[in-house]
C-alpha cells in the first residue's frame, strides 16, 4: 500500500442548518485496500461519501482525492472520472432498460466502442454479469427490485475501470448470498490495486474484508486503524475460552497466578491471562485437579466486540492508553 492516502479528508465538518453532518473528521483510504466507515444511521457515513465526491462543500477543513481538490473544477473532473460511486440509494432511469442505464453511462464516461457500439455494450454486459444482472439488461428499470437496481449501480460504478470505490451501504436491499457475492467481488478489485471506501453499518461486511476500520459515531472518527492493531490495543493480554465435561470445575482459574480476569455465564469460561505462556499451567493445574477439559482455545475478539468496546470507551485518546475496555 502506498504511503500517500488516495483519499483524505483533514478536519472536515459539515452541518446542515445547525445540525452537525460531520464534526472534525478526519480519515485516510491507503492506495489498495479496503477501508471500512462503520457507524450507526446518522453517524455521518453517507455525508463523508458526498464530501469526498465534492457533491458537498464542507464549512471546514481539506479533501483531497488521488491528491486533487474535488471542489477545484478543473481537478474535479479528474476526480470524478478516476471514482466509481454507489449510492446508498442509487439514482437510476426507471422508463429506461438496463442496458440504456449503463451505456449513458459509458457516455458520460467518454467509453467509445466504434459506430455500432457493439463493443462498448460487450464491455456492459460484462460489467453487468459481475454482478449477476446481466438476464434482466433488456427490463425496464422501472419493473426491478431494491436488489437488481442495487447490483446495476454497481455495474454502472465499475464501467471505466476506477481506481477508487466509494460504496454507500452496497448490500442494501440484497438476499444474504447476493450480498456476499458483492463484497467477495469488492474483495478481489481490491487484490488488483483499487481503492476501496466501503460504509456499512452491518458488522459482519466489515470481519475479513477491511484492511483499515474508521469507527464513526455523531460525525466524528473514534478510532482508525487495521482491526488486528484495534484488538490489540483494546485486550492487549491473551484471551482463552476453555470448556469442561463440568463447567463450574473450572472456576478455580479464577484464584490462578496470571489470571487478569474470568468470566462464566454457565457456559465456558473466558479468561484473561497476562501472557500466554501460562496456558499451559493453567490446563495442568485443572487436570490435577479433576477437571475434565474438552475444549482449550485461543480466542479472538471479533470485530463487533470490538465496535462496542470503542461505543463504549468513546474516543480513541481514551484507548490509546493501551488498557482493556
């Protein structure tokens, strides 16, 4: 990944009549990855998207795409043109078909495919079959569901090939196996080198995909980094989830030299360890003692664990003190 962002956005904020849009955000998109914005509706997802697109002039700060002021006309042109954007509800033609959507697109976008334009439809209709819409090219836009016009403004975004991806919420108004066909896809642009801006308020699009998180809450960044540097700064120590023939036999860790914390809620245990050298003490202690152990495993906290251990802890100076939630 590059050093320099593709996308920066330096203390902006943006209101509207008084309501706060985003408040001091700041947020960088490294050059091949995925970046994540997750936050709750009304976090300031979707105005962070139109800021960077220059579709909105914030009252303070600095955006800067491919390094190029998207407000600067001139520049925004540029921008425009190297950005692939889906909306979270995306603007189609619905008297149009499907085909006529992306070809106007393909104007817009400058595609030529000579006097028949047999070749630039070639290139829409393989755009469009990425996404499993190509069947229904020939509809009117207008007879589609939520999901096809979702999957043909996908299409349309990847037409002339971008180097940046802003998604707004794309899984929206998708059947789960759709949806998980879109952010495999997302997945492998990004292995080609694309830039992608994802935001999305669901937890689980987020685990494996993103290379970088951006938690939002009331417009402002809590806390950015890759999840594993985010976990690591939230449960510095090893956690272990041991499960026994008899759970409350393992109640006895909790008294054990190294033991930060155990929890059991009647099932299996969860406890905290100063290091993970002492796993092994710990299993060899609950044999000697009777326990019947039928599960010792190292354990992740997960992506969701880790969005409302951030909700909870507030801003991100509060956890760089390097202390569990």
């Amino acid at each position: 990944m590059s050093a320099d962002p593709v996308l920066l956005l330096d203390h902006v904020a943006v209101s509207f009549a008084g309501v706060v849009g985003l408040a001091d955000l700041s947020l960088h998109a490294p050059a091949g990855a995925v970046t994540v914005l997750l936050g709750p509706n009304g976090a300031g997802k979707t105005t962070a998207v139109r800021v960077a697109t220059g579709a909105l002039h914030p009252q303070q700060g600095r955006v800067r795409i491919f390094g190029l002021d998207p407000l600067d006309p001139a520049q925004g042109q540029e921008v425009r043109r190297r950005c692939g954007v889906v909306a979270a509800k995306p603007a189609l033609y619905d008297r149009l078909s499907g085909i006529d959507n992306l070809r106007y697109a393909a104007r817009l976008y400058g595609l030529q495919g000579g006097r028949s334009g047999a070749g630039t439809d070639q290139r829409l209709r393989e755009a469009a079959a990425l996404f499993g819409i190509g069947s229904a090219l020939d509809l009117r836009v207008g007879g589609y569901s939520t999901g096809m016009k979702t999957r043909l403004a996908l299409a349309r975004a990847v037409l002339h090939d971008p180097d940046l991806l802003l998604l707004d919420e794309p899984t929206s108004g998708l059947d789960p196996e759709s949806g998980q066909a879109v952010l495999r896809l997302i997945d492998e642009m990004a292995a080609t080198g694309k830039t992608v801006v994802l935001c999305t308020h669901l937890l689980l699009e987020a685990e494996g995909l993103a290379d970088q998180v951006v938690i939002l809450d009331a417009g402002r960044d809590l806390i950015t980094g890759p999840p594993e540097e985010l976990v690591a700064r939230y449960w510095p120590h090893p956690v272990v989830m041991l499960e026994a023939e008899r759970p409350e036999a393992l109640d006895r860790v909790a008294a054990m030299e190294g033991v930060r914390s155990y929890e059991r809620n009647g099932g299996p245990a969860i406890v905290e360890l100063d290091r993970l050298e002492r796993v092994p003490d710990v299993v060899a202690a609950l044999a000697a003692g009777g326990a019947r152990l039928t599960g010792v495993v190292p354990r992740k906290p997960t992506l969701e664990e880790l969005y409302f251990a951030v909700r909870r802890r507030g801003p991100s100076e509060q956890a760089a003190q390097g202390t569990g939630p």
